[in-house]
C-alpha cells in the first residue's frame, strides 16, 4: 500500500492539468487545490521514504531494440530521493495555496490556461525526476521539466522581457541538457551494456571508469555543464536573472528553491554512487562554487530590481552548495571521512535551507508586488506599518540567508565553515565564503530597508496593504521552518544522516545544539561564544528603532545626514568602487559571452537555410556517426 502511494500524486497532478485546460475563472482553484493536495504527499511519500526504500516497476513494452531499457519504467524512493521530495512537497505547498489569490491578478490580462495547465505538469515533472531509477527515464522526464517550466517564465506573454527571458532560459537549458544526453549515452554504450538501471549502475561503473580515467573526466565534464546550466553555475548562468524575475513569484520560489537544486541531486548521484571517488575532481566542484558565490553575490549587492537581487542570491547560495560538496568529495577521495561527511551534510543542509528562506523571500516580493504594482527598490519604502506580517517574514527569511543566529542558514553556512577552514587546501575558499557571507547581509539589508523601512520616494503604495490570508500563510510558515529548523537542527540533520547513508557515507559524530553543530572531535567552544556575542550585538544594534524622520547615514566608515529618502541605486556605490576590478572583469565576460552568442547566432541562421538542403544533411548525419562510433571504440551494436 505504501509503496502504491507514489502513484498518487502523479494521478492528482495529471487530473489538475487537465481541468487547467478550462478558461473558466475557478479553473485557477481548483488547479491550485489539487496541487496544493499533491504536495502533501509528497510531504508524506518523503517522510516514508527516510524510513523504508518504497519501489514501483512496470513493464511497459516488450521491445529488444537498442533502446530496451524502456522497457521497465522504475520508481524508487531511498532516504536521499526522499530528502529532495520532502523539500519539493513543502515547498510547492506553499507556492500553491500562495496562487490561489496571488494569480488572480492576472484574470483578464493574460490567457490562465497557460498557467492552470503548465504549472500541475512542472510539479509533475520535477517529482518524476527524483523517484525515477532509470537514466534513460530521467533524461525524458528532466527535457520535459525544462519544456513546460519554460512556459511559465513566459506566462505574461504580453511583455517582451517575459518571452525573451523564456527563449533563453530553454536555449540554454536545452544545450545542456545535450551534454547530459552524450554522457548518458557514452555511460550506457560502454560500461553497462544498456542498463540505465541506477542500482546496476551504481555496482558496474566506479570499477570501470578507475580504469578508463580519460572516460571518467570526459562523463565529469559532460556532466558539470550539463547539470552546471540548469543549477545557474557561473560560467553557464546567464538565464536565470532574466527569467526568475519574469515568472509569476510563487512560480519563482519553485524554480529558485527546487527546480535549480535537482542538479544537486543528480550532482550527488553521479559523484558518490555512480564515479570513483578522485580528488581532483571535488577540487574542480568546489572551485566552481567559489567563482559561483563570489560573483553571483557581488553582483546581487548592485540589484534595484527586487527578483532580480533574489535571483543573483539564488546563484550565489549554488555556490555555497557546490562548494562544500566539491570539498567533501575531496576529503572522502583523501580517506579524511569525518571532514567529508560534515562537508556533505553541511551542503544538503544549505539545500534544504535555501529552499525554505528563498522560497520564502520570493514570495514576499510577490506579496510587494501584488498590492504596490512594481519591484523596483528605487521607489519602494516605508511598507513595513502597512504590510506587518509580510515583513516579519522578510525580516526572517533576510537574516535567514544572511546566515544569523538562531536561523536556519547560519547552522548550514557554520558546517560549511569548520568543514573548509580545516584543512590548508579549502581553507582559502572558507575564507571567500566568509567574506560573501558579510556581502550577503548587505545585499538583504539593502532587500529589507529599501522596501521597508526607508521613506519611499514617491507615493506609489499609498493604498498598500497586508495581503490575503492565503498569501500571508505560506509565508509565515516558511519563515516558521526557518526558525524551527535553525533552533532545532537535530532535526533535519537526522534527514540527512539518513541522505548520506543511503549513498555510503555515514555522518560523522557531532554535537549538536540549539543553532549551534559542532564536531566531537576538538574545541569550539571558545569560537562559539564569540560568534554568538558578537553576531547577536550587530542583531541588536540593527533592529534599535530609530528616532525621527532624519537618520544619520553611514557610508563606507562616513556618516552623512540625509533629508531625504536614499535610493537603492546609492546603496553601496563605494563598495562598487573599491572593488572596481571584479566588475570589470564581470563586464568584459559579458561582452565575450554576447559576441559568442551572435557568432552562434550567425551560425544558426546558416543552418538553418542548410536543413532545407537533403543531401547536405545526409551527409552530415553520415559525418557525425562516424565520429560517433570512433568515440566509442567501435562498439558492436
């Protein structure tokens, strides 16, 4: 009976389309609903999972083609599958009360069908990509979450930005995802005989690329672009600012919260079950999170665009993702267990985290936007008496990710910490994950004030006011989980252990207290009691209500009385220009990816007009085998 469960919400989100396909205004509901119930099974389905292995197999077809593997369709939840299902079902719980009035708006303005339909489906889609156990399955089913996802970034099809930003964030993905095609091919082909089966996997292919290494960094590279794209990871993150923003906001917090986490999840899959463990290769990972969180953020830091400065952050929280798991791989290849088990928790912690405080923070730009009409820090201000419960929420989810005591990111961010800054080969990119984390808190004071507390420059939330009760809740209770999760990390770290477990790595023995991880082995203590008395005065200091309309500013060690309201755009211009070099370098990459982008264009066109042409396409269909074949040592087929 339990195992059938997970079927359930594959039967509730397909009927939810189906009724999204009508015009009619409860149509909205209903979808919402029926979502909203999906969503907590799959709460359910992933408590399951981290008590027992729940597997479904069905035999589809009776083929004995090349492509026999489809034959079996096989679901399967282990406590690592269900780590990710519980986040999504939380989350899209959230996001599906969150629309039921939040959509609304858009009655009248845009074609509903777009969304009523797309939205179950990408709900869908996500969720068959964690139960699946097969590649060829998760190959079809992650094409497919990129096709309808694409839809709901150009739900307001009326602005061009919206359909732009969609074309590019499918383009993207799309090329990355024929990254994840050859490496699943070339896996396939050579090592396991057509057995995408994740089990047999996981038992033929570590012994076979130890002793194929060109191979193993060959499938690495393949497979970091190709997850590398659709988790945002800098070099290959250029879709998401433009189409995080575009999406309607509870759309926004799925995409940000889980949709750019399944890589993580397949990341995990590929590097500790299904490769060798090899050093250089969690050295690559954790080197490609730096560069993520270090310019992602430095960028977030310059945002007046609310989503825009979230969608920066959700880059940048990559980074601090892929970091300590590029870092634990590295340590378990070196035999140092009990560092690469901290490692690894301390990254599906700030996975899990992320999730909850950016999920939540997207929706409050989404409640802002709802009631002011605009997302621009410029000429937002002083919603805080108008809007209490949306900004406590904010106030959370910015101290949140800002990793403060007692919430939920500093417990993460603190893993991360004594994990790196342990051994001489992280320590550095511990100390630039240090150095973010200030940067972080800037870059959501600036979030909070600017919308907040700070006069507004004009009137244009004169009438704001707290939003419905279906929007406000969800809110609530994700910054509920922040706090909870953040006093008590006992809990999720128990979801975790178990996480790790089910992929060979037992956690390491820690200490654990309100807030607060510690390992066994060593001392804190000192540390501790110093980050939590200097942390907890900056807390205190910063929320000391202020006297009176004019306040004495500090700008870069300067204090400057200001009568008038400051705009986001003045907010840290100093800090822009004392590091000047990062941004430059930030634009000449910009400049070279767009010349890359018109070359590929002027290229595209050419093709194009050569596809008319069937001999010409003949021909290269011809050429491109036989690379094919060479690549694969002449394999008999």
């Amino acid at each position: 009976m339990e195992t059938q469960m997970l079927l359930i919400p594959v039967g509730i989100l397909i009927v939810a389309a189906v009724i999204g396909l009508s015009k009619t205004k409860i149509a909205l509901k209903i979808v919402s609903i029926l979502s909203a119930i999906a969503s907590v099974v799959m709460i359910y389905i992933g408590v399951l999972g981290f008590g027992t292995t729940l597997e479904l197999k069905y035999n589809l077809f009776n083929s004995s083609s090349l492509f026999a593997s489809l034959n079996w369709l096989v679901f399967r939840v282990d406590s690592l599958s269900a780590f990710f299902v519980f986040i999504l079902g939380i989350l899209s719980l959230c996001a599906s009360i969150y629309g039921i009035r939040y959509m609304e708006k858009y009655f009248g303005k845009e074609d509903m069908r777009v969304y009523t339909f797309n939205y179950p489906i990408f709900l869908l889609t996500m969720y068959l990509v964690l139960i699946c156990w097969d590649l060829l399955w998760f190959i079809i089913f992650w094409e497919l979450m990129s096709l309808f996802s694409q839809f709901l970034v150009a739900f307001e099809q009326s602005e061009k930005k919206a359909v732009k930003a969609a074309f590019k964030y499918f383009c993207m993905t799309k090329a990355g995802a024929e990254f994840l095609v050859l490496a699943v091919v070339l896996i396939i082909l050579k090592a396991t005989s057509f057995n995408a089966d994740y089990s047999e996997i996981a038992n033929i292919l570590p012994a076979y690329l130890s002793a194929h290494p060109g191979m193993l960094y060959a499938l690495t590279f393949a497979l970091l672009i190709g997850f590398g794209v659709k988790a945002a990871m800098i070099p290959f993150h250029s879709w998401l600012p433009d189409a995080h923003p575009e999406a309607p906001s509870n759309v926004s917090a799925l995409l940000s919260g889980i949709m750019i986490k399944l890589p993580i999840y397949m990341l995990l899959r590929f590097f500790i079950s299904f490769f060798p463990l090899e050093p250089e290769i969690g050295l690559i990972i954790a080197v490609f999170g730096v560069l993520t969180l270090f310019f992602s953020m430095m960028y977030a830091l310059l945002q007046k665009d609310s989503k825009r400065l979230l969608a920066f952050s959700s880059i940048d929280n990559i980074g601090y993702i892929l970091l300590p798991m590029g870092a634990g791989i590295y340590f378990l290849a070196n035999g140092n267990q009990f560092l690469g088990s901290v490692a690894l928790a301390a990254a599906l912690f700030h996975t899990m985290n992320h999730a909850f405080f950016k999920g939540l923070l997207f929706l409050t730009a989404g409640s802002v936007m709802y009631e002011t009409g605009t997302r621009d820090l410029n000429y937002l201000g002083s919603l805080a008496k108008k809007m209490p419960l949306t900004a406590f929420a904010a106030l959370i989810g910015s101290l949140a990710i800002a990793g403060m005591p007692p919430l939920n990111g500093f417990v993460s961010k603190w893993m991360i910490y004594i994990s790196t800054l342990s051994s001489p080969a992280t320590s550095l990119f511990g100390i630039i994950a240090i150095f973010i984390s200030a940067v972080t808190l800037g870059a959501f004071a600036k979030y909070f004030t600017a919308i907040f507390t700070k006069p507004a420059v004009k009137e244009i939330d004169a009438d704001a006011k707290e939003v419905p009760l279906l929007m406000s809740a969800p809110q609530l209770l994700l910054a509920l989980l922040c706090i909870v999760f953040g006093i008590y990390p006992f809990i999720p770290l128990k979801m975790i252990s178990q996480a790790l477990g089910s992929i060979g790595v037992p956690l390491a023995s820690l200490v654990v207290y309100p807030s607060l991880v510690v390992p066994k082995t060593g001392s804190y203590s000192p540390i501790i009691i110093f980050a939590f008395l200097l942390v907890s005065t900056l807390i205190a200091l910063l929320l000391i209500p202020s006297r009176g309309s004019v306040m004495s500013t500090w700008k870069t060690g300067r204090s400057e009385d200001l009568n008038v309201s400051m705009p986001a755009d003045a907010y840290y211009r100093d800090f822009k220009e004392a590091f000047n070099e990062v941004y430059l370098l930030g634009d000449v990459s910009k400049g070279f990816v767009q010349k890359v982008a018109k070359i590929g264009k002027r290229f595209g066109t050419k093709f194009e007009a050569l596809s008319y042409d069937l001999n010409s396409m003949l021909s290269l269909a011809m050429i491109l085998i036989v690379i094919l074949v060479a690549l694969l040592g002449g394999v008999s087929l």
